[in-house]
C-alpha cells in the first residue's frame, strides 16, 4: 500500500531537484513515492532511487503552478500528500515528522522552512551543515517541537507541506482559474481555512530551502500576479501579496484602491532585471 506520496514541481532546476533527491535517500522515513512534475525547457534525467518515482512531463512556457501540483496529485497513489518544493531539502527526520503529524491530524500541515546562502549547499552537506546556515521566515514562527495552530490562513505556505489525499479532494485542490504565478496558494490557504481546516506549523520537520535568484519585487510575472489578484479579490473580498502590489503602486505600474486594480503600464526590460537579487 502506498501511504506517503511526495509531489515535487519543477521547471529547469537540475542541481536543487538532485539535492531534494538526495535528501529523500537520507530520510529516515523514505517517500512511498515521488511524484515530479517536469515543466522544464530540457527534461530531467531521472534519478537512481530505491523507491518507485514517476516522472510527468508537463509543457509549458510559464509556471502554471495550480496545474502542476493538481497534475502531481491525481497521479500519486498515496493516501498522505507531502507537497514539496524543488527547492527544498528535507532534513532526515523531516518526512517522519510530517507523516506522524498528519496520521493524528486531517489540516494543513507545513514545515518549517529554512533559506539557505549561495554556497551552502556546494560540495558535501550534513543536516549540521544545513541548520546551522539555514534562516527562518520571519514572518513564520515554528515551535522547537510539537505543533502549533496558525490562525492566519494567509501564512499558508506551499512551499512543504502535507494534507490528506482525501481532503486535498474535499478541496477541489488548487483552484486552477489562478493561471500562472500567485494567489493560488493563499486561496487555497482561505478555502481550507472556511472549511475549518486547522493550519498547523510542525517543530523538527525542516526544510533547507535552496538559494537561487530572485526578483524584488517580482516583475517577470507582473501579468500573471495581476491577473490573480484581481481573481483572489473577486473571490475573497481582499487584496492578496500585499506587499508586491504596493510596490507596483509605488513605481508606477498600477493604481490600487479597496475595489480596483488598475494597470498604468507593464515593467520594462530594464526594470524586470533591475529587480533581479542575487
């Protein structure tokens, strides 16, 4: 019987989907499981495991990030879902923390997530190595151990996290009228949370989430965040990503009030690169 499914999406992130890999071989409770989900430009090679892995080809020029983990989901056999970004690494009790968490408890349950540098991961690494660079969200506050509820169901986090198949299907999943980039995690985030699922952080399930280049605030996806916005606020009653939107205010992009989203212009060239942080 398959009883944990990992889903990993990804899209031309060869090194960070080996480390993952390698993380789940180091588990000290392997993944019934892998389940990828490959939008990449030149298709991964698949790895070497000793547990079964299926790879799903998924051809796109964006990050339809709904279709994706949906697509991943209604291929795994599993009956627990760990949802895990390619980005991550999980530490060797990580998977066992999640999976005991989510035997006692039908939530979303997310876990705790630490970024990592440049060049931590170059070369050999330890959980040691990892926990000792790795930095916590700042605005997501994770026990030591145990299990706290979250009563904010914005702080949602898709990056790691886990929820039974069935209510993953209770949920109609992620809602895939959010194309692209944006929103449709925190919808999913609100829809549970109208449900009266729990959102539960879980102390010593770590995740080691791998440094890469990002866009601040992130204008590649101006057009897809716009879009979702809007959709979130039709649904929700409030704006979503807060924080990016005021930027795109502030610079010129869009005009923002409590009712409407408005376009002014889209980001040049310039400004999308100009916003690349190392």
């Amino acid at each position: 019987m398959t009883d944990l499914s990992v889903l990993t999406i990804v899209r031309n992130r060869q090194a960070h989907f080996d480390n993952l890999v390698e993380g789940l071989r180091r588990s000290s409770r392997r993944p019934d499981e892998l389940v990828v989900v490959d939008m990449s430009d030149v298709w991964l090679a698949p790895p070497s495991t000793d547990f079964p892995i299926s790879m799903i080809r998924l051809e796109t020029e964006g990050l339809p990030l709904a279709v994706a983990r949906n697509r991943a989901a209604a291929v795994a056999n599993g009956e627990h879902l760990l949802f895990l970004d390619v980005d991550c690494i999980p530490l060797t009790d990580c998977l066992a923390t999640l999976h005991a968490a989510l035997v006692d408890h039908d939530a979303l349950i997310c876990a705790d997530v630490r970024y990592l540098g440049p060049d931590d991961t170059r070369g050999s690494w330890t959980d040691a190595t990892l926990l000792d660079a790795g930095q916590p969200h700042p605005a997501r506050m994770f026990p030591a151990t145990g299990i706290r509820r979250e009563p904010n169901p914005g702080l949602f986090w898709s990056v790691a996290f886990a929820v039974r198949r069935a209510r993953f299907e209770a949920l109609g999943g992620f809602d895939e009228r959010f194309t692209g980039y944006g929103a449709e995690d925190t919808d999913f985030g609100f829809r549970a949370n109208a449900a009266k699922v729990p959102l539960l952080f879980v102390g010593g399930a770590v995740a080691c989430h791998q440094h890469h280049a990002v866009f601040d605030p992130p204008l590649q996806h101006f057009d897809d965040i716009v879009r979702n916005a809007r959709q979130f606020r039709s649904q929700w009653g409030v704006w979503p990503m807060e924080g990016w939107l005021a930027e795109f205010e502030r610079v010129g992009l869009v005009a923002l009030d409590d009712n409407e989203l408005s376009v002014l212009r889209v980001p040049t060239r310039d400004e999308i690169e100009q916003a690349r942080r190392s």
